[in-house]
C-alpha cells in the first residue's frame, strides 16, 4: 500500500476518535468538579460531584466531619456534619492512580435559641415582656387583642394600651438559610373586680344580713373587731350574728381575681340588744300602798 494512501487513512481514523471515544477527547475525561459550596441548616446534605466518564471517583474528608452513605456516589448523602466548616474532597481515579480532584465547603449554620418568656396575668394596661436569643435581632408582632409595642425588636420592650382580654405576641428571629425562628406568649390583661362591702347598719337584734357586691371573682368574710360570726364567709349576702349586744362590728369583704390585687372595702354593723324587764310579781295588800318591784336590764 502506498505509503500516501496509509497516512490517510490513519489520519482519517485520527480523526473519528473524538466522536468514538469522546472520554480521550482533547486528552482524556471531564476533572473532578465536587459542585458548589453550600450552606445548610441540618446536619445532612446531598453532594453535587460530576460523574467520571472512565475510571471511577471517591470522596473523602478534609476538615470537619461527615459520615458518605457511599462515598463512590458523585450524589451521595453526606450526613453528621458538625455546626461550621466541613471541607469535602471529590477525586477521579483510573487504575487506583489519581487523574483530577475537587474541593467543596459544606457551611453549616445552628438556628437561634430563643423564647419569648412566660405567659402573665395582668392587671394594668402595660406590662414588659420577657423574651430572649442567643444571637440575630428578632421582632415582636401581636396577631391577637389590642395594644402598643413601645420597641418591636427589643426583647424587653414595654407594651402598652393593653385593652382588657387575651393578647397573643410572636416573637421571631432570621436565621439566615435555616428557617426564621419563632416563639409565642400569651397575656391575659385583667380589671380589678368592682366591689362593696354594703352600707353600714345600726339595728335592734343579735343577727342581721350583709349587703356585699362584687363583678368577677371570689370574696370572703374577715371580723376586724367586735365579737361574732358572719355564717358564710365566702357569701357576699351571708348572714352575721352577735354574741354580746350594744357594740359594733368591722367586717373586710375581700374579692380576689387572678392578675389583679386584691380589693378591699369593710362594713360598721352595730347591734342593740333590746333592754330585759320585769313589772315584778302581782301581789293583794289590804292597805292603800305598797312598793313596786319593777327591774331593767339594758
């Protein structure tokens, strides 16, 4: 064969090997590509590496932590990552010696520990709040009931212009690529009960009834001086007697409501015992006068 005719056809063949065996194409196959760097919010992801078109890749570990599901997989789960850095490594082998390799930094961010404190029971119309984080700003919102948020991303921010009733306050932090952060607390904003103790009595008798009055909560019966017993200290129409006559009573009514301190207000009783007499005993006399034997005791 003609040595003209040779280098042709050599060169023709030449020419078909990128389309035949694209892996030797310009020199062999795609490197290693471990895809992006990435930022998470849990300890686990799925990697981005590129497929080797001959031999066969691996991942191995730089810095940090991570457990491969299998670490063969260009898309292998990667799992235990720690808070921070992991640096990754993605590598093409072919006949166990290494062609190519490629870094990828795994950032993994911890949400913000937060609360928005306790629940309250109130009895004014302003209270503070209580909440906290570990880092970020975080914003207050009330999604229920009415009232003023003196500094919406002050965790101790007064509130005011409470209306009575239940409020409902968020408080919520960014955190970034994790999932804003969020807590909620409730406050339930009271009125001091409206109370009497009834008006004072003056009466003839050992027992009498009491006039008491309240709106919300529960009362109770206290004797501050004078000696008797009121029969239902918890009744606010309870009935009172009196041991000993011609005194007076001072009795507190005491309603108590949850948030709010308690009310008081006191009643005067004042008791006369009505005087004991005696005309003294009949008597038949034969003369014009005698003496009578009349008693009183008042």
């Amino acid at each position: 064969m003609p040595q003209q005719l040779l280098a042709r056809i050599v060169f023709s063949l030449l020419l078909l090997l990128p389309a035949a065996f694209p892996a030797y194409a310009a020199g062999g196959s795609d490197p290693a590509n471990a895809g992006a760097d990435q930022q998470i919010c849990s300890d686990s992801v799925y990697l981005q590496g590129n497929t080797p078109a001959i031999g066969e890749g691996a991942w191995s570990l730089i810095s940090g932590n991570a457990v491969f599901e299998d670490a063969s997989d260009p898309a292998t789960l990667a799992t235990g990552l720690p808070v921070g850095e992991t640096i990754l490594v993605w590598e093409f082998f072919e006949n166990a010696i290494l062609q190519s390799s490629d870094t990828v930094v795994i950032t993994r961010f911890a949400p913000p520990v937060l609360s928005a404190g306790n629940d309250q029971l109130v009895c004014t119309d302003s209270t503070r709040l209580e909440a906290t984080l570990s880092e970020g700003t975080g914003t207050w919102q009330l999604i229920e009931g009415t009232a003023t948020i003196d500094e919406a991303n002050n965790p101790q921010s007064d509130l005011l212009d409470m209306l009575p009733g239940q409020l409902v306050l968020v408080w919520s932090v960014p955190a970034g690529v994790c999932p804003a952060q969020t807590d909620t607390m409730m406050i339930q904003r009271s009125e001091p009960p409206v109370i009497s103790a009834g008006p004072d009595q003056t009466f003839c008798g050992d027992s009498t009834g009491l006039n008491a009055s309240l709106d919300v909560g529960a009362g109770f019966w206290t004797i501050l001086s004078g000696s008797g017993d009121v029969l239902q200290d918890n009744v606010a129409n309870s009935g009172v007697i009196f041991f000993d006559g011609n005194e007076t009573m001072e009795i507190e009514w005491r309603v108590t409501w949850p948030g709010c301190p308690d009310q008081l207000d006191t009643v005067l009783i004042t008791s006369f015992f009505p005087p004991v007499i005696s005309a003294g005993d009949g008597d038949i006399i034969c003369d014009d006068s005698t003496a009578l034997s009349a008693t009183l005791n008042s």
